[in-house]
C-alpha cells in the first residue's frame, strides 16, 4: 500500500511499470540479424568464426544464446567414415 501511494506522488499513477523489471537485451534487432546472415551464408560456421566476422564484440555464451533462441542448433563436427579407420 505504501508503494503505490509514493508511486502515486511520483508519477501521478498507480499503473503497474512493467517496463522496469525486466534486463535489457544485450544485442539489438540488427545484430542478430547480423549473426542470422552469417548462419545463413555459411551453414557449417562455429561460433568463434561467426564472432569474428562480427563487427562487434560479443561474449560466446551470449552469441550462442541468440543462436539457439533463432531456432538453430549447434552440432559437433563428426569424423567422417574414412577418417574413423585411420584412428
């Protein structure tokens, strides 16, 4: 109760300010679509290799993260057939 008779003062409202609670997105609109056209032009690219085709700098978990929110899944590179025989 005393929350929103302040919040009243304040704002002149008692609407809920949902706005404010959640954390801001680390890359914007236009990055992921940069990490989309990488993906999209290069279908087997790690995510080493789509950071440094960036022209910003964001941490590994984060590019993964957007990867994996775009509906991508990351894949380990196997050993081919010929290749398994000379192990």
């Amino acid at each position: 109760m005393y929350r929103l008779v302040s919040q009243k003062r304040k704002t002149g409202s008692v609407a809920v300010q949902t706005s404010r609670r959640c954390r801001k997105p680390v890359l914007t609109a236009e990055e992921r679509e940069s990490i989309r056209r990488c993906i999209e032009e290069k279908l087997d690219i790690t995510i080493e290799e789509s950071r440094e085709q960036l022209q910003f700098s964001p941490s590994y978990s984060t590019v993964e993260r957007a990867i994996t929110a775009m509906g991508y899944t990351l894949k380990k590179k196997s050993l081919y057939a010929s290749e398994c025989d000379r192990i």
